[in-house]
C-alpha cells in the first residue's frame, strides 16, 4: 500500500504547512490501519525477530518516522497489534442452541485459525512469548479474552434457555469450548481437519458442558 500523505517519507514536504499547535498533532487513522496490516504481514514473512520498523515502513509504504509517531519500538507496535485482537474477538453465534451456536462458532475460529497469516503469526509469537513477559502477557490476553468473550455469552444464553444449569464453571467452560480445536489447529497443526469434525466436536463439547 502506498500513502502519499506527508507521512509516507521520513524527509519533510518541501512546501511549508501551517504549523499545528502544540501537542495537536494528528495522526492519520488510514496511516495508522496501514502500518498495522504492515505487521501482520512482515511478521508472517520474516518472523519477530528478523522483523524490523524499516522492513514494516516499507510494506505499508510510509517513511519510518510514520511509524516512529506511534510506536517508540519494534516490541510496542507489536503489543499493540496483538492487544487489538482482544478488543476484536470474534462474533457471539445466536442459532437458538447449544450445539448449534458451537458449531458455528468453530467454523469462523477454524477459518481464522487456518489463515494462511494467522498460521504463520501465532507459532512464531507463541516461541517469541517464552523469551519475552511482556509480549508473552499480550498475546496471552489477546487469545483469552477474545475467546473467553463469546464463550461466556454461549454459556450464558444456553443457562438462559434451561439447555445448561446455572452457575456452570466459567474456566472449566472455556477450556471445553476453546481447547479442541486450538490443539489441532495451532499445536499439532493438522493440514485438514477429517470429514464432519466441526459438527461432532460441536456434539461432544454440547454434552461435556451440559455434564458439568
């Protein structure tokens, strides 16, 4: 992507502009969103560690100091980026059911977790995470939240509809609903996933709730 604004060169324009007031400087939310998908695909590319603010600048084709405006390092843009997810998250399912909405909600987690940027990213940060507290802090809040979100909104709306008890264990569920496929799909990386097994992990995660 190529930006022509003042920020996609680290030299200053040659004409003059009227100066902001202090401490009113604006960024450029496109800018901003450009960097960002810039990350995602540089660290999909190279790695974090063999990732760097010039090789990021250069994807989102903007000068370095665009991104030196938002982010003092390499670590921080990365935090930042990883931390969004969390605020993100995925759509809550509303079919009407247990199994239905766990159905459903594993075919859009199984697709994201499929995606090519997304299978490169994920084992990359989780290696980086075990050398780095600050990142590992991150990214295990973005993976939490983002799930513990609609997982607990599933629980709820079953407990709602006399499908579970009340008071069902909010970890215990989450680990139920979360974990299957984060195993297969991340840990042991399955190329494909065997015929109708989203519909009978969706089954089986029904009963094991409904169990507790």
């Amino acid at each position: 992507m190529t930006t022509n604004a003042a920020e996609s060169a680290d030299e200053p324009p040659a004409r003059p502009r009227r100066r902001a007031p202090a401490g009113a400087a604006v960024l450029r939310e496109d800018v901003t969103e450009a960097i960002r998908a810039a990350v995602f695909e540089e660290l999909a590319a190279v790695g974090y560690a063999r990732m760097s603010i010039e090789g990021i600048a250069r994807r989102a084709g903007v000068g370095k100091t665009a991104v030196y405006r938002r982010w003092r390092s390499k670590l921080h843009l990365v935090l930042d980026v990883v931390s969004a997810l969390a605020v993100t998250g995925f759509p809550v399912p509303d079919t009407g059911s247990l199994e239905g909405d766990l159905r459903l909600l594993y075919e859009v987690t199984s697709r994201a977790l499929r995606h090519p940027v997304a299978s490169q990213i994920i084992p990359d940060l989780q290696a980086e995470a075990a050398r780095n507290p600050d990142l590992a802090a991150a990214f295990q809040k973005a993976l939490r939240d983002g799930q513990e979100g609609v997982a607990s909104r599933i629980v709820a709306a079953a407990e709602g509809r006399g499908e579970l008890r009340a008071g069902v264990d909010a970890d215990l569920a989450l680990d139920l609903i979360s974990g299957p496929l984060y195993w297969r799909s991340v840990v042991i990386r399955s190329p494909k996933l065997p015929k109708g097994y989203l519909e009978k992990l969706a089954r089986a995660t029904a009963g094991a709730l409904k169990a507790l």
